[in-house]
C-alpha cells in the first residue's frame, strides 16, 4: 500500500470533521446536505456534507473503502486526478441528490458515499482485475466490478427504503462523475475494456429509468 499524503489528508479530514457531529448536533446540522438550506443559498453543504458521516460503522465503511481503491487511481493516473475524481464525484452526487428530491425541502443525508463511490469506479475501470476480500467472510473474495453493482443496487434499496441519513443517491452521482472522469482521463478504456464499461452503465442506466418512472 503506498503512502499518499493526499489520500491521508482526505481520511484524517473525514474522521476529524465526522467526530466533530458525532458530538456537536448543531455542528452536524450546521453542514448536513438538507435540501431546503441549499435552496437558500447554503451551497457550501453540498462540499461540507461529504466529510460527516452517521456513525462510526459508516464512516469506518467508507474510510476503508476509500483506503483500500484510492491506490489503483494515483498509481494508474496521477495524485491530482485522484483528487479531481474524488472531489468532481463529490460534486456529482451531491448535484445528482439536489436534482433527484429538488421539492423535498425536509431531505437530508450525510457522507463520503458519492465521493468514495467515485473513486471506487475509477479503480475498477484502472485495474479490471481487482479482486475484494470480504470483511466478514475470511478468505473470500469477488471481483472489483461485481463489488461496483452490487454497491449501487444496495443504494436503490436505500433510495427506495429512506430509512436512513444516508446519501444513497449521492451513491449514483458519485459513480457517474468517477465513471466520466477517469474515461475522459483515459479513453482508450472504452475500447479496451468495452465488457466492463457497458457492465458498470448497467446500474447506472436503471438508475435513469426507474427516475422516470416515478420508481423513486
């Protein structure tokens, strides 16, 4: 695992600022994503909502996630790629989640899901072969890109469900700005891997369809 200072910057800021609401309720709702104060002009939830997080679990989730796929993007690209992929993801979810529940004033969600998301899509079309090790099941592993979909068919769920503060569409936003960004980085990918370019649209496109069926 190399060391990246960029990659450890991002996941102290995450732990430090996600602590800070764990303990502060105003903090954490001071700079949640919380459609209604965006719409008056708080845009800077859009950025500041991506480093809170609802618990330790979820936060331990994405921050491993994060640790685990950033290398196979400053190691194929560069180290501000992977900060242009990591933050433009961010953007996208966050944009994606503004535009999804725009009249839901009383919407809310919190975490580096978009962002993470983002990174891990970037990763899988970098490194086709990525094989993931799953935490709870020793010795067992499946391979990058069914990761990829059965994370964001899990946020359909979560889309679906609005149990929790979770930004699940954040999920589909972030995919979206890691998928674009890294083959507009290297579009030779297109060509190359065309399998796996069309497999990770997949849920993407479903995505799409189920908005405009009202699926959502």
């Amino acid at each position: 695992m190399d060391f990246n200072l960029f990659l450890l910057a991002i996941i102290a800021a995450n732990v430090i600022i996600s602590y800070k609401g764990f303990d502060d309720v105003y903090f954490f709702r001071k700079y949640e994503f919380h459609i209604g104060s965006i719409r008056a002009g708080e845009q800077i939830r859009m950025i500041s909502s991506g480093f809170l997080h609802v618990d330790i679990p979820h936060l331990i989730f994405n921050m491993l996630s994060l640790y685990f796929f950033a290398p196979y993007v400053f190691d194929n690209l560069s180290n501000f790629s992977f900060l242009l992929i990591y933050f433009g993801s961010l953007i996208f979810g966050s944009l994606l989640t503004l535009i999804m529940h725009k009249n839901d004033y009383s919407y809310r969600a919190v975490g580096a899901s978009g962002a993470v998301t983002g990174i891990v899509y970037s990763a899988i079309l970098l490194e086709p072969n990525i094989q993931i090790g799953l935490i709870f099941i020793p010795f067992v592993h499946i391979s990058g890109y069914l990761f990829g979909l059965l994370y964001l068919l899990y946020s359909i769920y979560g889309m679906k469900a609005k149990s929790d503060n979770i930004g699940h569409t954040a999920h589909f936003g972030g995919a979206i700005g890691g998928y674009l960004i890294t083959l507009l980085k290297e579009p030779s990918i297109v060509t190359e891997q065309t399998f796996l370019v069309v497999v990770l649209a997949i849920p993407i496109v479903l995505l799409y369809f189920l908005q405009k069926k009202g699926s959502l």
